[in-house]
C-alpha cells in the first residue's frame, strides 16, 4: 500500500529523501535471464538519476547481500566516490558488514556460530554447496559454485573447518532444488538463534539473529544523522524485506515476487526498465 504522505506532490511539501539506500543485484544490476547473476553494468538512465540524488545532496548508500569486494566494483561503476565527496557507507553481507570506501575500513562486523544451522540444512539437503566469507579474499567453499555466482576466490575446505569458527555470513545453494523448498525448509526447521533469507534461487543466506540491511543501514543512518522517515530505500528481494519497512519510503522494483511487494509502501518499474531511474526521479528529478 502507497503511503500517500510520500508520494510526490501530497501534502507532506518538501519532503526529498536524504539517505537513498540500494540493492544491487536486481535493483541496479539486471537479472541475467536464467543465469542466477546480473550484467555488471549500470544503465544509463539509473546512473544519471543516482548523480542527480548526490548533487542534490542525499547520501547514497549500497546494501547487498554481497560481500564487500562484490560491492567495490559497483561503487566503482557508479563513480560514487571522488575527491568532493565523503567516504561511501556500504551495508554489506545483508547486514553483517558495514564498511567505508574507499579503500574498504570495515566499521563493524557481526558474527555467529552457523555450525548447528549448517548441519540442519545439510541433513535435507546433503549435496548442497556451502560457502563462508572470507573478507577481501573471497569464500571458502565445500564445493566450487556455479560460475558468476560468487565473487572473489572460492577456497576448498570441508565443512568441518569452514563453519570451526565465527561468521559473518554463510550461504546454502542447492542446484537440484527450489527457492519454495527452501521456504519450506526454513519453516520447518525454525532455524532459532539466526536469520535466514531465501533468494531467487535454491539459494540460503544465513545470517546473526537481529541483523539484516535494515540494521546495517540503521547504523549508518544513525553515523549520518539521518532518521529512517528520511530514508528511501529500493530493492527486490526477500533480503530486502525489513529495509523496505524500515525506511520512510521503501520501494519494490516491479519483478519482485509478492511478498517483497506487500512490505513496500510502493511499486516502481522493473528493473529491466530502469525501476530505480523511475524512483528516483519522482525526487530528483
């Protein structure tokens, strides 16, 4: 449902985001059809609208389920950052990673014991990928994912030693399966003591209690000054879920499934006609 005190010309006069948080993978970047990864390429018409947001002033803020390499290249594609302007805050690892570019200082990080999780997930799905963060490097991996799907070095181990220690986040891919069996699987299981998102795909993240983009961005707003009825943000996913409501006016790109379009004050294009560009210039345009 449109919150109509937040759409443009209502009676809320002036109001103009001053924090603009942004997905990536889905939001900025286009889906590969089919091929579970996004061109890295920003369009035109999104690019020149993020340019405009900054020049009005906004802070704009990158919050993926990405690791942090996986977000440089994008901030790099987006010219984000230069000598007049600040170090860019970026949520990352839906959450558990908040840093500052460049060069990447991470500010804060949060980790969890994702062992019990782990073998949970792997006693209903045995043949699953399982991957960790290795921070700047890469992941360390049960087995090599699918080409394109992660960034950085992939590093075999077994999953003994990748889950021996604290993490930051821990994904769960199962080619043979659905994105609604693991929907299923997450209910049925509870998974207690963490947060878990299902993606597009057959693709788990797992993640510390009471962290998602939303309490990532809640800290970078907080380093800002900026309150969330100040905050617009956009995504997709079902990661995307608690920043949409967290955000004065959270807006779900137009190929989001249902559910990520329930929890959004708002709709915009898909992203495949540059969604975000549409968003952005009901406010800086």
């Amino acid at each position: 449902m449109v919150d109509s005190a937040l759409e443009p010309g209502s009676s809320r006069t002036g109001w103009q985001p001053r924090l603009v948080a942004l997905d990536i993978d889905g939001t900025l970047l286009k889906w590969v059809e089919g091929g579970g990864l996004t061109h890295e390429e920003i369009a035109p018409p999104v690019y020149d609208a993020v340019h405009r947001a900054l020049a009005a002033g906004a802070h704009v803020v990158l919050a993926s389920g990405r690791s942090a390499h996986g977000m440089t290249t994008v901030a790099d594609l987006l010219d984000l950052h230069g000598e007049e302007r600040d170090r860019l805050w970026v949520v990352s690892s839906n959450g558990a990673v908040v840093f500052r570019y460049p060069p990447v200082e991470v500010v804060h990080e949060e980790t969890f014991d994702a062992r019990p999780a782990v073998e949970a997930i792997l006693e209903h799905h045995p043949d699953a990928l399982v991957a960790v963060e290795e921070r700047g490097v890469g992941y360390r991996v049960n087995r090599h994912f699918p080409d394109g799907e992660l960034t950085g070095e992939m590093t075999l181990a077994e999953i003994e030693e990748i889950v021996s220690g604290p993490v930051s986040r821990v994904i769960i891919r199962d080619p043979n399966a659905t994105a609604e069996d693991f929907v299923r699987l997450g209910e049925r299981l509870g998974l207690h003591g963490i947060n878990y998102v299902v993606g597009w795909t057959a693709w788990l993240d797992l993640a510390p209690v009471g962290v998602s983009k939303a309490s990532g961005l809640a800290r970078v707003a907080g380093e800002l000054g900026v309150g969330p009825e100040h905050a617009l943000a956009i995504g997709d996913g079902r990661n995307d879920i608690e920043m949409l409501q967290w955000a004065g006016r959270g807006v779900a790109m137009g190929q989001a499934v249902d559910e990520v379009r329930q929890a959004a004050h708002a709709v915009t294009e898909s992203v495949y006609d540059d969604g975000v560009a549409v968003e952005l210039d009901r406010w800086f345009g």
